[in-house]
C-alpha cells in the first residue's frame, strides 16, 4: 500500500546496522526501524486483530513487530518469541480493558496508545530485562503512547501508522531502559500517568483481575475482511440476505443496521477514501450489496462505484438498545433490507461467531501470495506451526525477506 511504502522508503534510505527484516525486503535494518515499517505494514489494510472484550486496540500490529524485530536481532527461539508475544497481548489487553470506553471518549486511538504498552512489554521480554529495568520500561513507553481518533472523520493515512509508530516506541523504550534509562514507575496509576490523562473513566482493578489464569490472548478477535471488526457481521449478513432472497443492488429500498452505540457513531454514507469504506457501516454494507463477495481490495476499489453511493445513502445506521445493552460483552447486530417491492428481510445476531484457525492460514496464504511466491508461502506456514521448536528464526527470517 502506498502509504507502507513512503515508510519503507524512509526506512531504507536511513539505513543503519542491519539486524532485522523489513517483510518484503532483501536487506536488514536496525531493530526500531524494522517494527516501524512492520507495524505500519500490519495495520495497513486493517486486516489485523482486536483485543480481548472489553478492549478495542490493534495488539498483533505492534506486539509482533516489535518483539520479531528484537528476537532477530538478539537471535532468541521460537519459543522465546512466543513467550514475548504472550506478554504483550496479556499486558496489552489488560490497560486497554482499564481505559475502555474512557480512552476513545476523550479522542483517543488505542492502537496507538495501548499498542506502545503492549509492545514494550513484548520487547522487554525479548530483550531480558530485569524487573528495574521492565518498571522504567513501561513508564518510558508511556510518555510515547500516543494517537488521535481525528482519522475516523478525515479519512487520511495517519491511523495505519499508530501501530508502527507503536512497536517502535514500545521498542524504543526496551531498549532506553536496558541501557538503565528511567521512567516514572507511576505511570499507570499516577496523578498525570496514563489512566488519569488520557481515559474519562477508568478499572484499575482491570489491570490484575484473574491475572495468571485468565490469558488474554485467547480471547481475541479475528477478522474476515479488511475493515472494522465491528463491520464484520453486518457484511456477512447483508451478503446473506442477498444470497438467500435474491436481493439485487437496484431492488433496495432501505437499509437499517442496528449496533453498539459506539459503532453506531460512524454515521458517514458517502466514502471519499478506502479508509471511510472501512470503518462506516453504511458504506461496507452498500459495498456488500453491489459485490459478489468481499474480502480486501473492495474496499480500496469499490467506495466510489455510484451503486455503492447511492445505497450508502439508503442506509440508517442506528444504536440499537438490545445490542447496546450487552455491548461489549457481546458485539449484536441487526441487518435489515427492505426491497422497493415492500418486503423486508432481517437477521439478528447477538454475538460475532469465532474465527477458525483454518480461516486464519487461508487468509494469510491470499494476502501473502500477492507479494511472496508459493514456496515461500508453504515455508512460512511451516516455520510458525513449529515456531515453539526452533532454536532460531533465521529460517523463517530468510523467507518473510
């Protein structure tokens, strides 16, 4: 995508002591650097992961280029990178919990902001630090955490690269604090640390609750398109009316798409850029409606198509009470299309089903086989299926490049 690109050009002309890869490229770049091309890279079709409920970052954008990019450089195993990973999310989940709603309230994209937690912790553990140098750590990568939600309204470049911006931080931090850098060991809970600065309304107690036992990780949310995980299920709904009756673009009447009140918010019906198409539900749904499927490049190619404006247009979004009312502990949604014939379809979901981890390798096959050829797909599938085994990432390394 053009704006990874203009990273990566950065990147690359930077140069600098080669120790990690820049996914995609021939050459090694130093550590910080690395992430911040990866992490723009991951978070830049909006195809990547959310956090555990309630939480609403990004974390496998951030976490994982920042800890892949220092367990390259510092040669760890898989299993070690694992490990790193884990934290990560763990952490990274939990603040975000912590802040949640308060953080978005107040104008903030967590990507952004927890996303710089999360990968600090990954990176500190990849890194080996002590439990002084973790504290200064976590409150160097604090006074980092940063982005506005100002991108939702305009459109524009800058969200993809919160999760760079993020990794790199979080790194950033690891390694200011192994040289024996300090931050404020108050920074979560401090008059001006994190939680009091940047939430409306904050749950410390969200930050240790079942700690050890209650693994983050395995709660989070996968997508089956290239947008707004919260746009997922109205789009898989709509292509499902459309199938099932028939419905063609030109038989629409009206469209109502009942969902959590903060969803509900993106109100635009008209995209002037790919990003919009991604986070409005109005406008994914008329994209759904006009395209036989729908999974990447519709969003980038299909938003000005005049069938999809003029049924954006057609479409009330709206906060529905029952859905709102076990948000977020739930993500509902209620899909409604009445044709210009009178009759109305509906589907109602109270929840968003899981993601099988078979939808996960066939995903990332179709996205990395636009760049990568098929035997370099297979051995990546194959080096992190046994990445807990691998003494080294130097195989896997070799075929990400």
């Amino acid at each position: 995508m053009p704006w990874s690109k203009m990273v990566i050009k950065l990147v690359t002309q930077m140069k600098g002591t080669p120790e990690s890869t820049v996914m995609g490229e021939p050459d090694k770049y130093p550590m910080i650097n690395a992430a911040l091309a990866n992490g723009t890279m991951a978070h830049g079709i909006d195809a990547d992961d959310s956090g555990a409920r309630p939480s609403w970052a990004h974390p496998g954008a951030c976490i994982i280029p920042a800890a892949f990019a220092a367990a390259e450089a510092e040669n760890v195993s898989g299993e070690e990178l694992i490990t790193a990973i884990v934290a990560g999310y763990e952490i990274s989940c939990r603040v975000d919990s912590a802040v949640y709603p308060g953080l978005r309230n107040r104008g903030f994209h967590a990507t952004g902001v927890i996303g710089t937690i999360g990968a600090v912790a990954a990176a500190g553990k990849v890194l080996g630090l002590n439990v002084e140098q973790m504290i200064n750590a976590f409150g160097l990568a604090g006074i980092q955490a940063a982005g506005l939600e100002e991108w939702l309204t305009a459109g524009d470049m800058s969200k993809r690269l919160h999760a760079g911006k993020a990794a790199m931080n979080g790194l950033l931090a690891a390694l200011l604090a192994r040289e024996g850098y300090t931050g404020p060991a108050t920074v979560f809970e401090g008059k001006y640390g994190l939680l009091n600065t940047h939430s409306e309304e904050y749950y410390p107690e969200r930050l240790t609750e079942d700690l050890g036992t209650d693994y983050k990780l395995l709660k989070c949310k996968f997508k089956p398109y290239a947008c707004c995980h919260e746009l997922c299920p109205p789009i898989r709904m709509t292509m499902e009316l459309k199938k099932k009756h028939g419905i063609k673009p030109e038989d629409v009447a009206k469209i109502r798409i009942g969902l959590n009140h903060i969803t509900a918010e993106n109100q635009l019906k008209v995209a002037e850029t790919p990003l919009h198409a991604q986070n409005h539900p109005a406008v994914a749904v008329a994209i759904a409606l006009v395209e036989d499927q729908v999974f990447m490049k519709e969003f980038f190619e299909c938003y000005t198509d005049p069938r999809v404006v003029e049924l954006g247009k057609k479409a009330e979004v709206y906060t529905d009470e029952g859905i709102d009312a076990i948000f977020p502990t739930k993500i509902g949604t209620r899909m409604e299309i009445t044709t210009k014939d009178g009759e109305t379809y509906e589907l109602f979901e109270e929840d968003k089903p899981p993601i099988p981890p078979e939808f996960i390798k066939e995903k990332f096959t179709v996205f990395a086989s636009m760049t990568l050829p098929k035997n370099k797909v297979e051995a990546i599938l194959s080096h992190v299926d046994k990445l807990e085994t691998l003494s080294s990432l130097k195989g896997l390394s070799k075929n990400l490049a």
